[in-house]
C-alpha cells in the first residue's frame, strides 16, 4: 500500500461543515520514514499526525509524532485529537482513557463520550508558563509592525511568552474588529518570532467576558503556510495567559477560543484547568471533529 492511500483527513475543532483545522492522519505509521512522514505534510499543507507503537520504556499506548511542510513538531493538539478520534472510530483505542508519547513529553487523552459526530475527545496539557517578553520596547514595536497595526490598536494588558508545549506570543487587541481586520507582513514573520523566542504570534480579543469566550488567530512562525484555522497548543497557552491576567476564573470552568473565521473556517477549542488544592496543574483541550478537509 502506498503511503497516499494510508492518509485520512479530519478537521478538528469544527464549528460548521466547513469549519476545523484540517489534519491528515496516519494511524498506522509503523515503518515510514521521516521522509515520507514530511511528505504527506507537503502533499496536503496542514500538520499531520503518524501513530506508531509506544516503546516500552514510555509505558504509553502510543507514540505520536508531527510534521509540519517544513519540519517535524514535538506536540499538535488537533493532530492528536485527530488520531485519538480516528482511532475510536476504528475500533483501534484499547479504552476511553490512554496514554500517549510525543517528543514534548506524555500526554493523556480521554473519550468523554459519544454524539453522532463520534467520539468527544479531550487531551491534556501541562500547567503553562507566561513570562513577559525578553525586550519589550523593541519586540513590541517589531509585533506592532509585523502585524500592521497601531500601539493604540493594543488592549491594556501585557504581550506574553506563554507556553503549555511551544512558545506562543500573546498579543491582545482591543475588539474582534481589530482582530479579523489583520493583514500581516508574512516575510518577516520568522524573523520576529525567532528574536522573541516564539513559535508564533498568537493575537487574541475578548468577545465575551462573562461567558469566557474569546477570539485569536495563529500566524505560525515557520510551518510552511500563513495562518492556522484552529491551534491548540497555543489556546492552551492562551488560557494560562488570561489566568494570569485576571480575565479568566481560577477554576474549571469552559474557556473557548474561537479561531478561524478570518479564513472562513470557523473554530472553537474548548479549554478547562484541571484543578487541585493549589490551583490549576495543567489543562484539558478538546473540540469537535468531523471527517474530511
């Protein structure tokens, strides 16, 4: 069997029928090369995702390995959403609850339950960490200027590093307006994340205080294409941002972060601390998922 005919697509965090981050999936990779791995990246422009055995020294179910057009990632969390899901749907997942090896660490998945879409996944995410950018007079204009806006155009709280797997820059705007009205300079995107320490620009906007719901956009660092429709390693990042801000509730409750609609992909990537008796010690991440690109 060639390689092509392995590959099945899936769009996660699917808010409609042609919303979600597209994702194609390989859930038997065991003997592809990085090569061909790359290749199926290249073929379809999205991350994909490869599910291969789990050594024995991890005592995980799985391992899981990432490729972007341009180079391989440690973690993707619709990607494995993706194989999680599909590997329900085949009858492949040994129980609801497993264990997964990626090159950022283990990651723990588990089916919630079933709808008509399949399987309710979530995945987990460790505590994250914010910390301020590492010179930020002049990184904050460079993101202004990549960005093509106005310092004015800025809401009143801090550009953030913040992370769960990658590095994600934090940039809040004052209204979706703003947010959707975006024209990024691409050519020198790279080169503004590699200064900051970043895999990405992460700009976000509050859409609904009360209801913890908020909008962003991913303009990737060096993945081989522009925008991502739905990202959530980085809505993880996010969270872990407006918690230390004050915007969102020290508690369990839903964020969502919708993302994609600026290319007409609607998304939405749910998010919930999971707490103990000190305050969140990571995150749960999950969406909806639905066949096809």
């Amino acid at each position: 069997m060639q390689t092509s005919d392995k590959v099945q697509v899936v769009s996660v965090f699917a808010t409609g029928p042609q919303g979600g981050n597209p994702a194609p999936i390989v859930v038997d990779a065991t003997g592809m090369t990085d090569v061909e791995m790359q290749s199926v990246a290249r073929a379809y422009g999205h991350e994909s995702g490869f599910v291969l055995p789990a050594s024995a020294d991890t005592e995980c179910d799985f391992d899981f390995r990432f490729w972007v057009p341009n180079h391989e990632m440690s973690m993707c969390g619709h990607a494995t959403i993706g194989c999680v899901w599909l590997l329900d749907s085949l009858g492949r997942l040994p129980r609801p609850e497993v264990s997964i090896s990626t090159k950022s660490g283990k990651v723990e998945a588990r089916v919630l339950g079933h709808s008509e879409q399949g399987a309710e996944v979530e995945i987990s995410q460790p505590a994250g960490i914010v910390e301020p950018l590492p010179d930020e007079r002049t990184q904050i204009a460079d993101i202004v200027s990549v960005l093509g806006i106005q310092a004015s155009e800025l809401a009143d709280y801090p550009i953030q590093n913040a992370r769960t797997s990658r590095v994600k820059t934090l940039i809040p705007l004052k209204s979706e307006a703003v947010l959707s009205s975006l024209r990024p300079d691409f050519s020198r995107m790279e080169d503004v994340c590699t200064r900051i320490g970043s895999t990405g620009l992460y700009p976000y906007a509050v859409l609904d205080h009360a209801r913890q719901i908020f909008d962003a956009r991913q303009f990737p660092q060096s993945s081989g294409y522009p925008e991502d429709a739905a990202t959530g390693i980085a809505a993880s990042a996010l969270s872990f941002g407006l918690l230390e801000n004050g915007i969102v509730e020290r508690s369990d409750r839903q964020i969502t972060i919708r993302q994609g609609r600026a290319m007409k992909r609607p998304s939405a990537i749910s998010v919930r601390f999971h707490m103990d008796d000190s305050g969140p010690k990571g995150c749960w991440i999950g969406g909806a998922v639905r066949i096809g690109a």
